[in-house]
C-alpha cells in the first residue's frame, strides 16, 4: 500500500514537473514561433492570453465546484491531454489552429496548477507538508531544466522537434499515471453534491473578509512581473549577441533564482511578516531589474535579472500564505482567488507588455516591468497592517 501511494505521489510530481516545463518551453521557443509564423512579440503573447483564457475558465470551475469533483482523475487527464497538446502543436498548424490548441494546454495546465496541492495531499494523507515541498520543488525543478533541454531539442530537430519530444516523454508518465490511479479513473467525476448557492453563498463570506482583496491584487501585481519577465527574457536576452543558447541558460538561471528564494524563505515562513516581507524585497527587485534593463553587458544583465528573481521569487508562497491565513476556513476558496488573479494578469498584460517591447524594444518594454513591483509596496503595507490586526485578535 505503501509502495503505490509512493508510486502516485511520485507520478503527481512528475505531472507537476511537466506542467512548468511546458511554460518554460513556450517561453524559450517564443522567439522560434514568432520567426516560424511571421509574427510579432504582441501577437506571440497573444497565444500566452488565449493560454491563460483555458486557465480561467478551470480556476472559475473549480472554486465553484473542485470540493465535488474527483479531483485525482482529473489530474491524471489533465497531464495526458497536456501532452496531447504539445504533441499537436508539433504539427505547427496554422496561427489560428495553434492558438486553440494553447487554450486546450491553457485547460489541462490550469487544472494541474488548481488540483496540485489538493491531490499531494489527499494522496500522501501523513507528512503531507513534505511532500508538498517535494511536489513544489518538483515544479521549480521543471522551469530550471528545460528552457536548455528545449534549445538543445530545438539546435537539433527544430520547433516541431522540442514540442513533440517533450509531450511525448510526459505522455509515457501520463499513460503510467492512467493505470496507477486505475481506481479513481474507474470512478465517476462527481463525488459530491454540487450546491452552486451554498458555494457563491461561502465564496461571497471570503470576498468580505478583511485582506482578501488585497491578496487578490498583490497576486494581480506580482503576476505581471513575473510571468512577463519569464515568457520574455530569453527572448531580451538573446537580442544582444544573436545567440538563443545565453537565452535559454538566462531563462534557466531566473528559475534558479526562484527556487533559491522559495528554499531561503521556507525556514522563515510565520516568522517574519508577510507584508513586510513583499514591500523590502519587491522594492529591492524593482531597483535591480531596473538597472537590468539599463545595461548592455550580456553576463551583468543576466547576473540582475537572477539576483531580481532572488529577491521576488517568494511572492507567491507569501500570497499564497497571507490568503490561507486570512480565510483559515475556506483555505480552497482563498486559494482560488489566488489563482483567478494569476490567470486574470496573464490574459490581459501578457499581450500589452508584447506590443510595448515590439514598439521600444525588449529593454524598455520589460523596463516597465518596474512598475508593479513598485505597486506591491503600498499593497504590501496594507497587507501587513491587516495581518498585525489579525495576529491581535486571535
């Protein structure tokens, strides 16, 4: 018994690896689809929206009804029609086709991203925390590795070739998942009544709760920064001296920055406050990816943009943390939020910060990148102020 709960944690992390890679894939073969398909950065974030438009519509679905879903069959189904996708997109169909074929990705990956915690959790039942850690570690371990993997891939067999391979070697993972959890895809996909007025009626409670909104736009906010740096920079980097391969390692190494972070953090989670925390190290990370921006030295850009990710890589286990806390009754709920803003940033700046690099290039566009980490220190102050009231009163 043991050895198959070990066995499926191990297949959810794997899932959960694929799941960031193929974002980090995306991001480094950015470039390649805008040259494939003769478009312009605007236009290739545009797929990054129509992604994201499929993440939106899972997290809305499963605020709403995840409590009465099975939610390991749907992981499970998620991963194989993720790799799907990316098998498809090997085809490189037309712009129109591909772009739906994003928002199928947009679906599966969202639901990874939604269903990850909860399902590590019903799964490993004891020392969930650890394995939680693992799982995370797991993602972090995806966006490091394979924007080089993917440029390898891709100096060998081009655009299709680094689609297919990756969504071929997840499908082998996902085909295995199918029959570990053989019992739980035997089983229907509602476990539970579905009671959409009791549902708004608690999700209505959670709005109202003092800081909720604040976390929802620090989400918004850090979004912003952090996934358009992270679709963006191989592209920005690789601009300067023509090689994809300083891109690729410059992707890589912002995701080392991350994990670094999340690893420092960990120790001081509840210790220090998180309010605090995203006002001193976001104003820090606005200052260093500003001067980023403003150098033209390959190896010091690429030194600030990992030191920038340094200092904001915790956003979200903060945020994440701040909501569960602030609505320590309906954490799943609190959780959503989370996610909408997350998916709500991507859909709308994503293409926004594209067009300002297509008109003042790379540098300056990303440039303004600046300003919602500038926008986390007043957010963040409030949130410290709310979380010091609830500490008070408990």
């Amino acid at each position: 018994m043991k050895e198959k709960t070990g066995l499926k944690l191990a297949l959810i992390c794997a899932i959960a690896f694929f799941y960031s890679a193929s974002i980090a894939l995306v991001g480094q073969m950015l470039v390649p689809i805008q040259e494939y398909y003769g478009v312009s950065i605007e236009q290739s974030n545009l797929l990054l929206s129509v992604q994201s438009f499929g993440g939106i519509i899972l997290a809305i679905v499963s605020v709403l009804y995840i409590d009465s879903m099975n939610q390991r069959k749907l992981i499970v189904y998620a991963g194989v029609l993720l790799a799907l996708s990316l098998m498809s997109m090997a085809l490189m169909p037309p712009f129109v086709l591909i772009s739906m074929l994003f928002l199928v990705s947009g679906l599966a990956a969202g639901t990874i991203n939604v269903l990850s915690n909860s399902v590590t959790i019903d799964v490993a039942k004891k020392n969930h925390q650890r394995y939680l850690t693992i799982m995370h570690l797991s993602i972090s371990t995806g966006a490091f590795v394979m924007p080089v993997i993917a440029q390898n891939v891709y100096d060998v067999s081009g655009l299709s070739g680094a689609f297919f391979l990756t969504g071929v070697v997840m499908l082998i993972f996902g085909a295995l998942a199918v029959i570990v959890f053989n019992r739980e895809i035997r089983s229907g996909i509602k476990t539970g009544s579905l009671d959409i007025a009791h549902r708004m009626s608690e999700l209505c409670k959670v709005i109202r709760i003092p800081g909720v909104k604040t976390v929802f736009f620090l989400s918004l906010t850090v979004t912003i920064w952090q996934m358009c740096a992270a679709y963006n920079i191989s592209g920005a980097i690789s601009s300067l001296n023509g090689d994809m391969n300083t891109g690729a390692l410059a992707l890589s190494l912002f995701s080392l920055g991350m994990i670094i972070s999340r690893l420092l953090y960990t120790p001081l989670a509840g210790r220090l406050s998180e309010g605090r925390v995203l006002v001193v190290l976001n104003g820090a990370g606005a200052i260093t990816w500003a001067i980023a921006m403003l150098v033209d030295d390959v190896v010091l850009k690429v030194v600030l943009v990992v030191l920038a990710a340094l200092f904001c890589g915790i956003n979200y286990p903060v945020i994440f943390g701040a909501a569960c806390r602030l609505a320590n009754k309906n954490t799943a709920a609190a959780s959503g939020f989370v996610v909408l803003a997350f998916y709500a940033s991507l859909i709308v700046f994503c293409p926004i910060v594209g067009r300002l690099c297509d008109k003042i290039g790379y540098d300056m566009g990303l440039l303004t990148l600046c300003a919602p980490l500038l926008f986390v220190i007043p957010l963040g102050l409030m949130l410290h102020k709310r979380m010091k009231h609830l500490k008070e009163n408990r």
